[in-house]
C-alpha cells in the first residue's frame, strides 16, 4: 500500500491559557489520498480548525504544543521549519475560511490579493500575477474580471467574495485544498453555488481537500469519507455512505438525530444532542463522550468511565460497544427515529 | 475629495464662529476689570472712563462682538494704535502690540517645538512599540512596555528641570533650552531646541508605544492577517503591509488631537524651558484680562485642532478604502 498523500498520526495540540491547558486536538489519525475529499464534522470546539490550522503550521507557537506527525507527501510538517512552511502555504496547500469579509484584508484590492501568493511562489512579476489573478476570477465565475479585480473586498457581495478566496486558493493550482466551513457565512442558493464550483475545480485540478464543516447536509454531497469530531479526537470514520446510512457512535446517532428535515412534522421539535460539549481544559475520564451518552449502560463493568475507546485504523467507531449491539441498536432504535431518512442523503 | 474639504472648511467656520461668541461671553463674567488693570496707581473715575470709552467696553456686549467681527474680516482703521488689516484682533490691552502680529512672532517658536518634538515622538514611539509587537512577550516587549508604562506616568514639570539639572546645569553637555530662528542659524535652532524636544518626545512617545503595540497586536489577531499568512506571506511582510495598514487608523486619529494641541500651544513645556510661544502667550492673555489677544490665541488654536482633525479625516481616506469622503 503507498503512503497517503496526507497522512496525520496520533496528533496532540494544546495550548496554554491562564485557566490552564487546553487539549484542543487529543490523539487525532487520519489519512487522505490525492484528488480525494475528507469531510471533517463536529461541534464548535471539537478541534476541527484547530487541526487545520496546525497542519499549515499557523498556530501560535508561543502557546501552543504540537505532539505527533503530520506528513504531506513525504514531508514531515510538526517539525518543518518556518521558511518552509511559507514555501508550502498558498503553494501546495491552501486554505479558504468561513467568513470572507473578514478574511480578506478590507485594504488591498482583491486582485493585488490574489496576484500576491502567485509572485510569491513562482517568482511571476507584478503584472503577470496581475493577469493571471484576472484569469482566475474569471474561473471562479466573476463576471468582468478584469475591472472586478481592482475593486476592494467591500465592494464585493457575500458570494462573490468566497468565489475571490477560491481563486485566491487555487492560483498556485495546490494539491491539498482546506475549507474551513466555506459556506456556513452565505445564504441558501449562494452555498450551493459555492458546493459546486468547488466540486468543478476539484475535477478541473485535482485537488484533495479537506472539507469541515457542522452540516451533515453538506457533507453529504461534498465528500468522499467524513470523520466525524469530538472534544479533540475522532470518534467515528468512514465513507459518506457508511457514516450516514449506518453510523456506528452514538454521537453520530445524535448529529443525524438533530437535523431539522423538511419532510417531518413540523410541529416536533428539533432533538438536540443532551448536555454541552465537555471542558477541554478537564476533560471527563474514559470516553469523553459518557456523560451525554444514552447507551453508556449497555457496556459492562464501567468501561466508559473508566477506558477511553480508541479509533481502529479501518471503518471504525471509538465505542465499547460490540459491533453486534451498535448494529442492533441502530437499526431498532435510532432508524426509525430519523423517519427514513438516510437513504436518500446518502 | 475637493466637496469634502468644503464641507470640513465650512463646517470649521461655523465652529470657530460659535466659540467666539462662548469666549466674548465669558470674557465678560470675569470679575475683572482689563480698564482697571491698565489705569495704574493714579487711577481716577475719570481716567477709568476715558479707558473704557477707548477699549470699546462701554458699549452693549452684542455691539462689541459685531465690532470684532467686523474687524476680523475686513480690518480696520479705527484703533489708536494705527491701521489694523484682516485678520485683525485689534491690539492687545497689555502690550499695545497688534495681536496679529504677536501670534505670528510666536507661532515660529511653537512651531519648532510642535514638529521637532513630533518627529522625535513618532520614531521613538512607533519604533519601540513595534519591535515590541515584533517580539511579543519576550524580555525586550516587556522592557519597553515597562518603560513606556513608567515613562508615560511622569510629567512634563518632572522631566523638564530634572533633565535641565542634569544635562545642563551639571554636566554642561548640552546648552540652556533657547529659541534662535531657523532661517539665522539653523544649528543654534537645533542644539536650542533638543532639550525640550527630548523631553517633550519622551512623554508623548510613551504613549505612542503602548498604542502601536496593542493595535499591532490586535490586527495581527484579524482574520485576514491569518489570511496572508496561509497563502504564504512571510511574517514580516504580513507584519508591515497587512497589520500595520490596520493600525494606522487609531495611530493617525491620536496624533492629529496631539498634533492640533500642540501647535495650539505646549503651555507647560514652553513654560518650563522658557520659551515664548503660544502657549505662554496663552496664559498672558488670561493673567492681564486681555480680551483681543485671548480671542486671539483661542481662535488661532482652535483652527490649528480643526485643521488637523480635516487632515486626520482626508488620511482615514486614504488608508482605509471602505471610508468615503463626503
């Protein structure tokens, strides 16, 4: 088997605070392979940015600790020094985040802030970056480029402005694309937009990406496996189909049990995950998912509070229950509470 | 951009014009009387009188202020003293000198001092401050940002004579604070001024450390700085083009209110070197009850404040796209 393209081991990232220290990503492997998409799903504080962040090395040193390996094809990243971690930013891997208003710089045009990473990474001058900064606009769908790319970030709309992150991230054609929830900041239609020149530009480059976001919806349609996070550390793993048509932790349960669907009665209320996502700065002993668990006392001797399940390498949970009983339960219990659902999404 | 200045120019106007008539106002509540401090020792009713019909002040308060108004704009020929061309703020009580004339004598004086003094605080200040955001949180950082905390708790009247007792007085490295006019001699300028530059810059640049050290840190926090970093920026450049582009703003809007202020008249700083300018003349005009020369400096002050706070906005223009002149 060849090494995957991106391959995370046994991660640790913690940062001091005057509270104490955070365990913001505690033991977290995953794998990706080229061309292919990873959707990364978990609450707020479930580590998933804070991992995104650490692999292009733009955590805080003077607070932070980084534990583990992060390889990209070949090169190891935790230990990478600064000036090569510049080289590799914007260059092999690029990253596009949440809220575009505020991630472009409100004092630059938007075409001198595209243009910049290419004269940076291929030593292209000012004009030709120019040029090709223009040429990428118009790839990410802006109509009259080249007048658009001397406009500021304020004169753009909400959709237009993720569409010039896009091309931002892309000038340098990178192999490893990071959405930092793209579109959770724009509206309905503008997201599906967003989803699909995505999908068009991963085909068009071949680009892998990894895809976070807290919408199952649209994970559903973005990637080809999703992890599923919680409090630092993977909890469930698997392509889309199997995580969503038989989803193995009972925190998975919970996710799809919470989304709101068109097609049910719409006087039922939503079913929220019980309790709120644990301190990291304490986090519960054993399983840091037990005390919000419903099916914590279907695993004998205590095990939950006292063990803390491990993620096997292949389509796995982190849960002591047997693979019999998460099966059973699922079909018997949790199905037909997702009023047949699943089968559709998947 | 020309609407704009319009726009400020007239709105300075109007400013001005109102605090002229709150000055007139309170320049008459003062239970003084500027004839009676002119009359001397053989002072007699008649005398008195005479004084008042002279001064104006024994018309209606309203008639004066037209009077004033009037000569403001279009001079006058009517003082005593001689013809009196626009700007014209009559001649002073005390000194029988036109006030027009005064002001400009001194304002060279505050001048030197204001931009001297300006320079040495914005290198020294946005220097320190900015290393120490450049190396948050090690010793350097937490030297300067020490020093600056303790610097910035002393005043004027303290540094002042300590560095006159030390640097002049005592080691006679540098000689007494004077104001010798440039166009003269530009090196006696120099070495007249530097005692109170140095003291003056080392107040104001305390606090210009503590400020451009916090918002660079602030706006290294902002999205978009994690932005070009992770399109691969180095730090320095990030530091300089992006974050430092962002600090400005407040860096800019705290030196035009210093800036104005101080071509207003340092009034303490010229006071402890003994340098005649605005400020001093300032407090004159107060002490002798010196209407003419009081309305003088107000105004004159008052323009050098508006007129920096227009040129603070026109900057905001041009550092930040979003804003826009109207």
């Amino acid at each position: 088997m060849t090494p995957a393209f991106l391959s995370v081991r046994d991660l640790h990232v913690s940062f001091r605070t005057e509270d104490g220290v955070v365990r913001a990503v505690d033991g977290l492997s995953f794998d990706l392979d080229q061309g292919k998409t990873l959707g990364i799903v978990g609450e707020s504080g479930s580590g998933k940015s804070v991992t995104n962040l650490t692999i292009l090395g733009l955590h805080n040193p003077l607070f932070t600790t980084v534990e583990g390996e992060i390889v990209l094809d070949g090169q190891e990243l935790t230990t990478a020094h600064e000036s090569e971690l510049e080289k590799l930013r914007g260059n092999k891997v690029a990253m596009i985040f949440q809220d575009p208003l505020s991630a472009l710089s409100p004092y630059y045009t938007v075409g001198r802030q595209i243009a910049e990473p290419y004269m940076k990474h291929t030593g292209a001058s000012r004009k030709a970056a120019w040029k090709r900064a223009v040429e990428m606009l118009g790839k990410v769908g802006i109509p009259h480029p080249a007048e658009r790319a001397k406009d500021y970030p304020h004169q753009f709309s909400g959709g237009m402005r993720q569409r010039a992150m896009i091309a931002m991230a892309l000038i340098c054609d990178p192999d490893l694309l990071i959405a930092d929830e793209p579109t959770t900041a724009l509206d309905v239609t503008v997201q599906a937009q967003i989803l699909d020149l995505l999908k068009d530009l991963q085909r068009e480059f071949g680009t892998a990406i990894i895809f976070i976001t807290h919408d199952l919806g649209v994970i559903a349609d973005m990637a080809d496996d999703i992890m599923v996070m919680y409090a630092g550390g993977a909890i469930e793993r698997g392509t889309v189909r199997e995580v969503l048509r038989s989803p193995r932790h009972p925190y998975t349960w919970g996710l799809l049990n919470s989304m709101p669907r068109l097609d049910s009665d719409l006087s039922t209320p939503l079913s929220p995950v019980p309790g709120a996502p644990p301190s990291l700065l304490t986090p519960p002993p054993g399983c840091r998912f037990h005390p919000r668990c419903a099916f914590q006392d279907r695993v004998g001797g205590n095990r939950c509070v006292t063990e803390r399940p491990l993620l096997a390498p292949d389509r796995a949970s982190a849960c002591h229950l047997t693979a019999q009983q998460k099966h059973t339960i699922f079909i018997d219990e949790i199905k037909p509470r997702l009023r047949h659902g699943q089968e559709d999404t998947a | 951009m020309l609407r704009f200045l319009l726009r400020r120019s007239l709105g300075a106007v109007v400013i001005l014009f109102l605090l002229s008539i709150v000055a007139f106002l309170l320049f008459f509540g003062m239970p003084r009387d500027p004839a009676l401090l002119m009359c001397g020792k053989t002072c007699t009713p008649a005398n008195l009188e005479n004084l008042h019909h002279v001064l104006g002040l024994d018309k209606s308060i309203p008639e004066q202020y037209g009077i004033f108004l009037h000569n403001l704009v279009l001079g006058s020929d009517g003082f005593a003293q001689g013809p009196c061309p626009a700007p014209c703020f009559g001649y002073s009580y005390h000194t029988n000198e036109q006030v027009w004339g005064t002001l400009m004598d001194r304002l060279p004086i505050t001048v030197s001092l204001t931009l001297g003094g300006a320079v040495c605080f914005l290198v020294i200040g946005l220097g320190t401050g900015l290393i120490a955001a450049w190396k948050r949180g090690t010793l350097v950082d937490k030297t300067f940002t020490a020093g600056a905390m303790v610097i910035s708790s002393m005043q004027i009247y303290f540094l002042g004579p300590l560095a006159l007792a030390v640097l002049v007085y005592q080691t006679h490295l540098f000689e007494k604070p004077a104001y010798h006019e440039f166009t003269a001699d530009p090196a006696t300028w120099f070495t007249g001024l530097i005692i109170p530059w140095v003291v003056l810059s080392t107040i104001f640049a305390s606090q210009y450390t503590r400020m451009a050290r916090s918002s660079m840190i602030e706006q290294l926090q902002e999205e978009h700085v994690r932005t070009a970093r992770a399109k691969g920026m180095s730090r320095r450049y990030v530091f300089f083009r992006y974050a430092w582009r962002g600090s400005l703003i407040p860096i800019v809007t705290i030196f035009g209110i210093d800036l104005g202020s101080l071509l207003g008249g340092a009034i303490i700083t010229e006071y402890t070197f003994g340098l005649p300018g605005l400020g001093r003349l300032a407090v004159e005009s107060v002490f002798f009850s010196d209407l003419p020369l009081l309305l003088g400096v107000m105004l004159f002050s008052a323009t050098m404040i508006l007129l920096c706070n227009i040129v603070v906005d026109a900057a905001y223009a041009y550092i930040d796209p979003r804003v826009r002149l109207a």
